[in-house]
C-alpha cells in the first residue's frame, strides 16, 4: 500500500580529509621525490644470515638423493614380476543373519 510508505530525503555530505590523512598522504610522494633528485642517503651495512642445516638433515638429504638416483637407473629388466590377486571376501552365513536381524532393528 503506497498510502502508508513515508517519502524519505537524503543529502551527500563530502567529508574531507584531515591534516593527518594529507601527511600520510604526502610522504610516500616526497620519498619519492627525494629518490628521483638524489637526497643523502646514509649507508647501511647488510648481514647476511643464513642458517646451516643440521647433520640430520644433510643425512636425510643424502638418502633421498640416493634413494631417487636408485629409481632413475632402474630399468624394466631389473624390476621383478608380480601377480596381483584380487580378493574379494563374501560374507558368511553369520555375517547375512546379523546384518537382517540389525536391519529390522532400525526404525524406518
């Protein structure tokens, strides 16, 4: 019913930004500026630190390239055969009665 919807008025109000919000603003551009004029950079030493692995790990390390050396030198002739027998298990006599008596058991 449109009779009862209230007409609503709304107004654009423009917030503008604060002194602190221009600062953060302006020292992006002003570093760089700096950079493109060539300001007094102070030198800073670099470390490097790296850190060595432990004994463990290169054993580890010596294992796996062993390990994945072995695989790529295998070859077709030097893998043995082997027969894959399938399994499949059918359910005993006592294995149908307990699976009935539990099915009749359940609500539907």
């Amino acid at each position: 019913d449109k009779t009862k919807v209230k007409r609503a008025s709304f107004e654009e109000k423009q917030v503008l930004p604060k002194a602190e919000e221009i600062a953060k603003e302006k020292k992006p551009q002003d570093l760089k500026d700096a950079i493109v004029k060539g300001a007094e950079l102070k030198h800073a030493e670099t470390k490097e630190k790296s850190a060595l692995p432990s004994k463990e790990d290169v054993e580890q390390e010596k294992i796996e390239k062993k390990r994945n050396q072995l695989i790529q030198e295998a070859t077709a002739s030097s893998l043995k055969h082997v027969e894959t027998v399938e399994k499949n298990r059918l359910p005993t006599k006592d294995d149908l009665v307990t699976e009935r008596r539990l099915s009749k058991e359940l609500p539907k």
